[in-house]
C-alpha cells in the first residue's frame, strides 16, 4: 500500500474548502461491517503529537475505515480518502490485515482528527497523504508501535522517519502485533556456538564474529529471501540456502566464500554487527513476519 508520485486533481477542490469553506455533493456513504471485538489497543507509552504548521492542518471526522493505514474523511461536506504517511500495513486481505484494519478501527472511526501535510499532497489514487492526529495521539506512529505497521520510508516526505523507525525497533523487541512469533520454532539461535565478541580487536578480526543458527525440528528448512538482523538495523539477505534437519550454519560478520556451514555478511561501511554488551538477533521471513527473536 505504497503512496507513490503527487498528482494534483484534489488539490485545487481541497484547497477552496480549506480557505472558503465552499462544499459539494458529498459521496454516498459506504456501509462498514460490524466492528470485531478480538483486536484491543493496549500497552506502554503512546506517540504524543507535536507542533506544526497551522496552513498544513486540516481537521476531519473519520467515516469509513478502509484498512490499517487508510482511511475515508470528510472535510467540510466533501469524502476524501487518506493515506497514512511513513507505515504501511498489510492489505486487509493479507494475513494480519485483518487485525490491522481493526486497529485503526479502534484508533480512530468516527473522531475528528487533525490531517496534517508533509511535502507531497497526494498520491496517484488522489488519496491525500497526511500524519493524522486524534487528540494527542499520534496515529501513524501509533500503528507502528502496536505492531500493526511497518515503518517505510517515502520520499520526499521524511518528517517523522526517525520517530517511525523507533517506535518499529520498539515493536520488534516486544514481540508485539506482527513481530510475534508466527512459525513453529524450527530454527533457533545455537547459544553454545555464537560469539558476538570476536577475540582481540573486532575491526581486525570481524571474520570471528558471528551468530550461529541451527535446524532443531524433522525437515530440512529453505532460507532463501529471509532476513537476519540486528537492533541497530543491519541486514542479512540469505541467498539460496537450505539448512537441513539437525545441521547449523554460521554467519559471520566479515568477509569470505560461502559454504554449507558458513556464512559471510560482509556488511560494507561496519568492521563488527553485534554489539559486545548485548544485542537481539531478529530473523524475519520474506514477507517480513517476525520467525526467531533472540536476545543476549
């Protein structure tokens, strides 16, 4: 659900109501499904909003849920859908878009919220792209730290990427929404082989470290397209790769020819990955569901 390049055919029609107050038809309004009960909001510390620009806010009351990260509006007598800037959340048909949908559903259906503009107005659906706002609370950023978002970055509208990428790593570290754990625990994080430290001077000797995975359940387990990563965000790509029943691989941190049983990251512009005084080894499936979080 990627926003993509500004087009302009709501602007003008926006840009009149917000400075004249002029209206026009509004669209019929689109029946919603009764409202599930199985997702709650709950947890921690949320996102505040912070001050802005008064010519980028618009306020607008919530009329139709779309799914978790878009929305139907209406400003002044005219619907217009939104598309939150930043995260993305699985299409409501895809697995966990359901309890995405429902998410943004208990965060803001029916409200007034503030929509506030970043750079780009909107997008090549005509949806206006928007940081929303319900009170204090801070929707987008919300989303993310649930777990019902991801944080991705759209260019050129980057205001609050660093904020999204925080509250995503908090996501991530606990487990929640759809960092949880999703697979049978066939890989796991071999503690008795992993050294996160390498011996003397790790910008000397990165090929030391690394991080050990082994296959503990019945079937050989295919790699290809996972990701192994760190809290810092560093990322391995595994390339074609099958780790068989029993079997263990290590992937170290520099640089080397692969083989059955090691690994090289290689990572460019770092001389270590792992942290010495602790660190958490994610490891994420293609499609980016959370299968292994390890932490030491």
């Amino acid at each position: 659900m990627r926003p993509a390049s500004l087009v302009l055919p709501a602007l003008a029609v926006l840009a009149a109501l917000i400075a004249c107050g002029g209206h026009k038809d509004t669209p019929s309004p689109i029946a919603t499904s009764a409202r599930p009960t199985s997702t709650q909001i709950t947890g921690g510390e949320a996102p505040m909003s912070t001050a802005t620009r008064e010519d980028r806010l618009t306020e607008a009351r919530v009329t139709r849920i779309i799914d978790g990260d878009s929305i139907e509006v209406d400003i002044g007598g005219v619907a217009f859908r939104v598309r939150y800037i930043g995260i993305d959340c699985p299409e409501a048909s895809d697995s966990f878009g359901p309890e995405a949908t429902e998410a943004n559903r208990q965060l803001v259906e029916g409200k007034t919220t503030r929509l506030v503009k970043d750079i780009s107005e909107v997008d090549d659906f005509n949806r206006l792209l928007r940081y929303v706002y319900v009170g204090d609370l801070f929707v987008n950023a919300e989303m993310v730290r649930l777990g019902y978002a991801r944080a991705v970055s759209y260019p050129p509208d980057l205001a609050h990427d660093e904020l999204f990428a925080d509250m995503e790593l908090r996501a991530r570290q606990a487990g929640a929404g759809l960092w949880a754990e999703q697979a049978p625990k066939q890989i796991a994080v071999d503690s008795t082989c992993c050294q996160f430290d390498a011996p003397g001077d790790d910008s000397k000797n990165n090929e030391e470290e690394y991080v050990c995975l082994r296959n503990i359940g019945p079937d050989p387990v295919g790699l290809t397209g996972y990701t192994l990563s760190d809290e810092y965000g560093w990322s391995y790509h595994f390339g074609a790769f099958t780790l068989d029943s029993g079997a263990m691989v290590r992937v170290r941190s520099g640089c080397g020819d692969d083989t059955a049983t090691d690994l090289y990251w290689c990572q460019q512009g770092t001389s270590a990955i792992w942290n010495n005084d602790g660190d958490t080894v994610f490891l994420l499936s293609p499609e980016g569901n959370l299968l292994l979080r390890y932490s030491y």
